[in-house]
C-alpha cells in the first residue's frame, strides 16, 4: 500500500482565478493537485488547454496530476508535459498505441498513469500494470465534477490491488469522481491509496481537516 495522498480537483475551483484554487490546495497541505483535461469528444465537456497547465507552473511547485480526457492523447500529450505535468493519465478506452504513449510519457522524466472507466473491465489495463506509476479507476462517467460516485467500481479496485501484490507491482491505485469524506473511507477499504477530490474539497469548510482525514493523519 502506497502512502495515502489527496489530488483536489481544480476544475471545481473558480475557472477565473485558478491559481488561486492551487493555492487553497497547497495552503491545506496538499502535494498534489489534478488537473482534468476535456476535448468536448471523448468526454462531453470542454475544459483547460496547456496554456492554463504553463501559467499554474508558474506559480505552483504542487506536483501535477494531468488527467486527459482525449480522443486523441498521442496528438497532445507533448504539449501537456512541455507546459510542467508531473505526471500524465491516459484513457484505455480510444484506440492507439497505448504502450508506446506511456513510453514515451516516461521518455520525457514525468510519470505515466492508466485511466479506466466505470463501464470498462479492469482486464482491459491489466497489460499496462508493469508499464504505469499509477492505475486510476474512474467513480464517475468522466465529464463533470459533482456527480455521485458509483460503488460498484470498488471490485475492481480490489482486484487491482491483489493484482499488484501478486506481481509485487508499486503503481499508485486512484479513484476520481464523487470522493467526500464517507466515499473515500469505502475506497481505504477497497486498495486504493490516491483520492482525487473537486467538489467536495473546495465546498468543505475545514479544507485541512478533510485533506488530513483522506490521508490518515486523524
Ligand atoms: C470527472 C473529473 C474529475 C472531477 C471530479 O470527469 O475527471 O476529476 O473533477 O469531481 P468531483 O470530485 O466533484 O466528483
Ligand atoms: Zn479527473
């Protein structure tokens, strides 16, 4: 089991002053933060390009969580790790080479995630276990924040983390998608370690207090 770790979502923060959603994050003590990339294709939304992931650079050492929700990662992923990601997920889903975009993602020195969604099996990322620092296994049919999180997805968090401790494999497990303070303690039960959060977070009152209940410091 990897050390437990919150992601807040900015694309629950205010899109006209995301840098300061960032830093909300960072002041509650997170080291992470995700950033949800829309193409108004393979998801129905629409929502930062990489001129926004370069800007936040500027002003946040958080570690980048970039998750693409693309038809077509292959044709924008450069852009993505040239504008400071940390770490880049991919969808299973569309068809292209998904051995060689999570290569090459590891190529340029950020680390590389596999990203499923709630109606796609868990065999369908099995092949890529030994290749990712992270599985993420949506909660939520991609898209929007705000939506209520599907707990039937914990079986197959549970069969990532067998797999992993069977082949003594060290990917971070991730759930996104309609993650609150009663959700997460679900999915601590489930295998997974990495809790990506939007609503929930920037709605909550005592941000430290939730940030430090995810990662299991009450
Ligand atoms: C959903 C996005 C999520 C979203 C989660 O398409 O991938 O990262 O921000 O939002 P909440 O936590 O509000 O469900
Ligand atoms: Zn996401």
């Amino acid at each position: 089991m990897e050390t437990p770790l919150l992601a807040p979502s900015i694309l629950a923060a205010d899109h006209s002053r995301l840098a300061d959603g960032v830093a909300e994050a960072e002041k509650a003590g997170a080291k992470w933060i995700h950033i949800d990339i829309m193409d108004g294709h393979f998801v129905p939304n629409m929502s930062f390009g990489p001129q926004t992931v370069a800007d936040l650079r500027k002003k946040s050492d958080l570690f980048f969580d970039t998750h693409l929700m693309l038809d077509n990662p292959r044709e924008h992923v450069d852009a993505f790790l040239e504008a400071g990601s940390d770490q880049v997920s991919i969808h299973v889903e569309p068809d292209y080479d998904i051995n060689g975009l999570l290569a090459h993602i590891r190529s340029k020195g950020a680390k590389a995630g596999i990203v499923f969604n709630p109606g796609t099996p868990a065999s369908e990322v099995k092949p890529y276990l030994d290749q990712v620092d992270l599985v993420l296994a949506m909660t939520v049919q991609p898209g929007y924040g705000g939506q209520s999180f599907q707990e039937s997805v914990m079986e197959k968090t549970s069969q990532l983390d067998k797999w992993r401790e069977e082949e003594s494999l060290n990917f971070r497990i991730q759930v996104d998608g309609g993650i609150n303070l009663d959700t997460a303690k679900i999915c601590q039960k489930s295998g997974v370690d990495t809790f990506v959060a939007g609503t929930a977070f920037f709605k909550s009152e005592d941000k430290v207090r939730f940030l430090n209940t995810i990662e299991e410091r009450l």
